[in-house]
C-alpha cells in the first residue's frame, strides 16, 4: 500500500508517511461559529472525514484538530446586534455545528478547540514573534511585516509584487507599512470584547488562532492541514510564516485544499446568498445520507455542481446500493458453500476501490469499482451460480465501502428515530436552562415539518399536516 496525496505545497502529488510512524496529526480548519454551516462547508468537512476514515482503514492512528472560531469581526458583530455575550451568541451555533456533524456522521475529531480558550498560548506566539522582530505595532494593533520572511507566497505562488500592488488599492487599513502585512494582535475597538494580556490589551487575529492551537496541539511540525482552496490564501499563508518565523521549522508537511461547491458558476457562500444548510434540504425531504453520498461523490479537487438533480442522482445511486443489500440478505439463508466465482473478482473490485482511494483519496474512481460489483453481483444472483463465499466477499466490498464512506448499504434512515434524539438534546438543553438552544431546536424541527407539544406527560410529536 502507498498513499499519494497531492500537496498545495508542491502542487504534486506525493508519497504519504507520517512523521511519526503509525499516527497522522492533522488539523482541519473549522466553522467561525456565526451562523449555521451551510452544505458548501460541509463538502470539505466531509472530505476530511473521508480522509481521516481512510486513514484509519489503512491502519494508522489519527490525531485530528478541528477549531472553532468563536471570536473575529463577524462573531463579535453579530452577538452585539442579538444583544448576547461573546460566548452565549457562539455557544448556540456551536451545538448546531455539532448537531450537523451528527446527523450527517461525520467522525468526531480528538480535538475542538474554541479560540478563546487559548488566548494564553496565542499571547506566547505573539510575544515569540516581536522577539525575533516580525511584528510591529500600530496604533494598538500588532502586525506580521512580511517582509521579514522569504518564503512568504510559496504556499499560494503569488506574485508578491504584482500582489501588492492590487492589495494596495483595495485595502482601506492605512496603518500597515504594507499592505500585505496583516494583524496578528487587535487592539480594542469600542465596546467589543477583549483580554488584557502581556502583549496588551485586543483580541488574537484569525490566522494566528489556527497557528497557535494547531502547534499547541499537534507539536510544531505536524502531518497534513486541510481547509477549502479559499483558504490558500491569505489564510493558510499567513498560518505558514506565523508559524515558521517563530519555531525555524517546517510548519506543516502536507498541505491539501478541496475544491468548492458552485451554484449556478459561483462558489455556494453565506455573503453571495445562494446557500443550502443541511436544515433546508431536511425541510425539502432530503436526508443525510444522500448529500453526504452527493457531496463526496466527485474527487474533493474537483469543483462540484450543486443541483437538485444531482441529488436525486445520489438518492437513486444509494437505492441501488440499498437494494443489493437487501437481496443479499434474502438469498443468504438458502445459499450454498461453494462459491460461483465472483469473489475473486470481488476482491479484485475490493482492491480497485482501494488503491483509488490511496491515490488522492479518488471517490470517483472508488466508486466505479463499486458500483461495477453491483451489477456483477446481481447478474451471479440471477443466474444462480452465487454461493455463500460469493456472499461473503461482496459484503466485504460493502463493509469496505460503509467504512470509509460512512454510508451502510441497507440501513435506511429512520427518520423517527432522528427526532426522538433531536427531542433528547432539546429536553438536555432545558435542562441546562439553555432556552436559546432548545428554541433553536424546537425551530428546525418545524422546519422540518415536525410539531411539538408539551404535555403533562412529557413530549409529544406530531408530522404538520399539509
Ligand atoms: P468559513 O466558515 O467560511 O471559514 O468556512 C469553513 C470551511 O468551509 C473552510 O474550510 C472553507 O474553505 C470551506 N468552504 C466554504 N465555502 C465552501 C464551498 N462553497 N465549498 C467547499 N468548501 C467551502
Ligand atoms: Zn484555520
């Protein structure tokens, strides 16, 4: 087995082995906790997940980071406008973050850190830079001078000059010395939160929460850091020269960047407004398997095309991975020892989806070999030359297919059952006196068509009549 994955670094790709053999240590970019994700970031965050499975699949031991933003200009802007604290604004769209992972089954990651429960750590990365002399200070705020670090551009291949010059006309922060330099440290602006630390009084810059929860965590050379291609740059460039101007060592080893989802030409974004979350599409009698099953269904470097009817591509291509199942599970009491021949070329579809998968995680070709077997499964059915060791290598292939793709053939989703836990987390929320979150809840399930009522006798739902 050899992994390859491509490198934004390199722009190649490479043969994959972790630094430290047996465990991968990867950070994933994750939500600013302003508002519900929509299904744009959720086409990444699922192609993490594929990668992390796939990871485990083939043996190693994964370490997975994935921040939450809870404090930059859009949290703080709109917590002011709801009239909440910080942290009581962030705490609602966090649960929901959560909840979306859940329904959709996307693995936890070992780790959640929320920026502002690393401001200390963050304060030290600061007070590392000023020492070694890459950060000035302006009017209160502290800046990374790029200038002092040679390598900045090499992760976006920017032409620096060209760059800075089309950054000059469109930046209006007229206190850096250049434009390209950006804030590592915000000073106070008028009634929004800050923390006094020994760098000053201000809030972290974006860029240097992921810089410094990523080294805390995963040591200050780790395996691979994931995000969106909207996050090349300057994100992700910024992490690097943070990052490397203060340790003298190579930041991350693998970079990869998953292409977007595009409605209608354009990236599917909150500020264009041409976005689905997972609630809309629940609303609209989508469930989570199919746009999970839709969402990874082209190559994560490719651009995908959201549509309703790729959606409904996705929902028929699952029935008919559902309805193999289901027929394997009917024949399988009647069936004979000996096979009919098609688990050798059970096996061989097993390793075509495999090595597809270990060459830049290709879903697309994974899925080929898949669905190849299904129809060659169903030909041996129907001419009875089909024996339990055929059985027993096809639902191999399955169990492979279910494990990295997080979809088991066969299990419909209840959607009851889906509810009654929706109805749990709100009772928990109650419980908590978190008002806010179970009102959240008891919304989206309205959303969904879904009515509650409570009784004396505890919670009642009920389907909305049409
Ligand atoms: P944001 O909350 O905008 O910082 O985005 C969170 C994650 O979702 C980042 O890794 C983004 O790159 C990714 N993302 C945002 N929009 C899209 C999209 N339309 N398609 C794929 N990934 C996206
Ligand atoms: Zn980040």
């Amino acid at each position: 087995m050899t992994l390859r994955f491509h490198n934004t670094l390199t722009r190649q790709e490479q043969v994959f082995e972790p630094l430290h053999p047996g465990e991968v240590r990867l950070y994933t970019c994750g939500p600013t906790v302003y508002d519900f994700a929509h299904i744009g970031n959720f086409r990444t965050y699922l192609w993490e997940d594929l990668l992390r499975r796939h990871l485990k699949l083939r043996g190693y031991r994964v370490t997975q980071v994935m921040n939450l933003t809870d404090v930059d200009d859009k949290t703080i802007a709109n917590a002011r406008a709801a009239g909440l604290t910080l942290e009581d604004y962030t705490r609602r769209y966090i649960d929901a973050f959560f909840e979306d992972l859940d329904a959709l089954g996307i693995e936890r990651a070992e780790h959640y850190p929320r920026a502002t429960a690393f401001i200390p750590e963050m304060v030290r990365l600061v007070q590392e830079l000023l020492k070694r002399g890459h950060v000035y200070e302006s009017r209160g705020s502290l800046y990374f001078k790029i200038s002092t670090f040679p390598h900045y551009g090499r992760l976006s291949h920017l032409d620096a000059a060209a760059g800075a010059a089309q950054a000059r006309i469109d930046s209006d922060e007229y206190d850096k010395d250049n434009p390209r330099d950006f804030a590592v440290w915000k000073a106070p602006r008028d009634g929004e939160p800050f923390w006094e630390t020994e760098v000053g009084p201000g809030r972290p810059g974006w860029h240097l929460e992921c810089s410094a929860m990523s080294m805390q965590l995963l040591g200050e050379t780790f395996d691979i850091h994931t995000g969106g291609v909207d996050n090349i740059f300057p994100h992700h460039e910024n992490e690097i020269a943070q990052s490397e101007a203060a340790t003298d060592k190579p930041f991350v080893r693998f970079w990869m960047h998953a292409a977007h989802l595009i409605v209608d030409g354009e990236k599917m974004s909150k500020s264009k407004g041409n976005f689905f979350t997972l609630r809309d599409l629940a609303a609209r009698g989508y469930d989570m398997r199919t746009i999970r099953f839709m969402l990874l269904s082209v190559h994560y470097r490719k651009p995908l095309n959201f549509t309703f009817e790729g959606l409904s591509q996705a929902q028929a291509a699952l029935s008919r991975l559902d309805d193999l199942a289901g027929r394997l599970d009917q024949t399988a009491p009647g069936l004979t020892d000996d096979g009919g021949g098609l688990a050798a070329t059970a096996k061989e579809r097993c390793q075509g989806m495999l090595e597809d998968l270990d060459s830049d995680l290709n879903t697309a070709g994974a899925l080929g070999h898949l669905f190849e077997l299904v129809r060659e499964t169903h030909t041996a059915l129907d001419s009875g030359r089909f024996g339990r060791q055929d059985l027993e290598a096809v639902r191999e292939v399955l169990d492979v297919f279910a494990s990295v793709f997080g979809i088991r053939p066969g299990q419909r989703v209840d959607l009851d059952a889906e509810i009654e836990a929706a109805i749990r987390r709100r009772a928990q929320a109650r419980e908590r006196k978190d008002f806010a979150a179970a009102d959240c809840i008891r919304d989206d399930l309205l959303a969904r068509g879904i009515v509650l009522e409570d009784t004396p006798q505890g919670v009642r739902w009920k389907r909305k009549s049409a």
